[in-house]
C-alpha cells in the first residue's frame, strides 16, 4: 500500500476510539486527520477531552488536535475514511448521514451490521463480502459506504469456526469470559465485578448467534447466504482487563481427529495488509493457555489464540482468546480499512 489515505475517528474519546489513535500511530498509509466526540468534548484539544487508558501516552500531534463535533459539515471534504467507534444508539442514525455525503465509513459500531446490504467482514475470512458495496450504493443511492466488523466476542471464535467448516461444521456451544474494557471505559463498576462474575451481557449473545452465520455465508455477488450452522451461546463479564476467553464446543459431520483440527486452524491463511499478523491463528499445545495475561497481545493484539484442542463425541473442544478492543475492535475495523484500500474502495 503505498498510497496515502487521510482518515478520521468518529468517537475518537471512548476506550476504543483511543485503541484507534494507538494503532493508527506510524500507520504505512493512513494520515490521521480529523477526530469527533459529543458535543461536551468538541472545541477541546484531545489530551483535554480524553480520559485515557491506552498502556502508551497521547502520540504527541494528537494530544492537541482539536476535536470536532460528529456530524458531516465538521470534518473535513478531504477525509478519505472514517473509523467509527460510536455507541450504536447514536452510530444507526449518523454513520448513515455521512455515507449519504460520500464518507466511507469502517465502523465497530453494531447497528446495521446484519442488514442485507451491509458488509460485515474480517479480512481473513470474507473478504469478498466487502463487494456488498456495491449493492448497498445501488439500493441505497449513496456516494459512500458502510463497512463493518463483528462484535468481540465473535470475532474471537470466528477464524477458528473458519479453519474447520471444511469438516462440515453443524452446531457450535460457546461460553466467554469476557473482559471488563469490552463494556467500554465506565461500562462496570468496581462494586459489580471485583470478587465476582457477572453471568448476562446484554444482547451479547445474539449477535455471536447471527454475525457468525452472516461471516460464514456465501456471496455470489449479488445476494448473500447465511451459513447453517447452529449457534447457541452463554457469554459472561469477569474481572480481567483485555481479552475474551471463551470455551467452545463443535459438531463436525465428517467426524475428524483432534490433531487434524489443530492443524486446520495452524495452517488457515493470513492475509497480506499492514495490519495483519503473520500468523492468524496461534496453536498452544499446552493445554493451560491461552490465557488473558499472558496472550492477549500476541500479534500486536491481532492473534488469535487457541488451546486445549480435544476430540468429542461429536467433533472438537477448544479454548479460544482475543484481544477484544485491538483484535476485536479498533484493529478490526483498521483491517477492513486497509482492505477498503486494497480493493480500490478509496
């Protein structure tokens, strides 16, 4: 890529707007050149407006970009594509309202991410999907566009479901262990979840239940088609900081061995762009990892990691973990940027 691409960040303030700024730092193509918050933070120098938590300081000519106000007529015509890490509750009505003005818009937001005419995608495993643009300009008359990634918690389990579908994958058991930076900067308080485990996630588990059938499906171009596979999922907040363990349980048709398994999700490929590891998936043989601590940064934060592989009586177990605001936000929604270049969308 050797292109230059000016971008911005619609909710540059929050956990994963600051996720955003880390990684786009140094970024080979991307020149960060507008970022938007609420109207309380808009007119402020970024180091004033952001409460942040990033594990690495303001990059220096961010902290005093002024932050603009999150509508079209503030950011500026030049802006190539827009990183979106609004709450849903504001992102359904204004991501819209700048793809309507011609912005291409990358967005970790869940609003739209099933509707028919709406990308969602993860480099390595759909890219193709990304040509659902073309359908949503037509039916919806829009110079721009609306891409987005998956929730964290899918996005997790994804390449792995991915690397063995080829065994006729049928039914999935999921239960996560979700981390306390995936309900947003002040999304838990300390009373709720120090010395405890908080067994709901409101909404969580539909969306592993539908965006997984959605990422698995097919696109002949025109129309896309869901996967089958069945999808049932129990999702839980624990006391960690970064990353989503979870245990899962497939049913696979043609009834393979573990170790073939293992090496299905060793040797599923990458993809070449900037922001992609080199290696997708990360094996453990050790069937005590991964685990948060220790492997979330794996890859910059953009692996996933697997383990305890195990043969059942109808397919595998596995645990399987994620950065979830690097992987499973912020750099997801980078690598569909990167690849919205690649395939000549900007």
């Amino acid at each position: 890529m050797s292109v230059s691409v000016r971008v911005g960040i619609l909710g540059a303030t929050g956990a994963v707007g600051q996720r955003f700024i880390q990684l786009l730092d140094g970024h080979p193509t991307f020149e960060l050149a507008a970022l938007t918050a609420s109207e309380e933070s808009a007119g402020k120098p970024y180091r004033e407006a952001a409460k942040w938590r990033v594990d690495s300081p303001i990059p220096v000519d961010v902290a005093e970009m002024t932050v603009r106000s999150t509508e079209p007529d503030a950011v500026p015509d030049d802006v190539d594509l827009l990183f979106s890490s609004l709450p849903s509750s504001v992102a359904v009505d204004v991501e819209e309202d700048f793809a309507r003005e011609g912005y291409v818009i990358s967005s970790n937001s869940s609003n739209d991410r099933l509707a028919e005419d709406v990308p969602l995608t993860v480099p390595e495993i759909n890219p193709d999907h990304l040509d659902l643009i073309e359908v949503q300009r037509d039916e919806r008359g829009w110079d721009g566009a609306l891409v987005k990634n998956p929730n964290c918690s899918t996005i997790t389990m994804i390449p792995p479901l991915a690397a063995v579908d080829g065994f006729g994958l049928d039914h999935v058991n999921v239960t996560t262990l979700q981390a306390v930076s995936g309900a947003g900067y002040s999304g838990v308080t300390s009373m709720e979840i120090i010395d405890n485990a908080l067994p709901n996630i409101g909404g969580e588990e539909d969306k592993m239940e539908t965006e997984s059938r959605k990422l698995l499906g097919d696109f002949d171009g025109a129309e896309l088609t869901w996967h089958d596979v069945d999808v049932a999922a129990s999702c839980n907040r624990i006391p960690t900081l970064d990353g989503h363990l979870e245990n899962v349980f497939v049913d696979l048709a043609d009834g393979p061995e573990a170790g073939e398994v293992a090496d299905a999700m060793r040797e599923f490929p990458g993809i070449d762009l900037p922001s992609a590891p080199n290696q997708l998936i990360h094996v453990f043989d050790d069937p005590e990892r991964p685990q948060p601590r220790l492997d979330r940064t794996r890859g910059q934060g953009m692996q996933i990691c697997v383990g305890g592989v195990q043969s059942t009586t109808n397919g595998v177990q596995f645990d399987c973990l994620a950065h979830n605001t690097i992987r499973g936000a912020a750099g997801a929604s980078l690598l569909n940027g990167e690849l919205l270049v690649e395939n000549g969308y900007l």
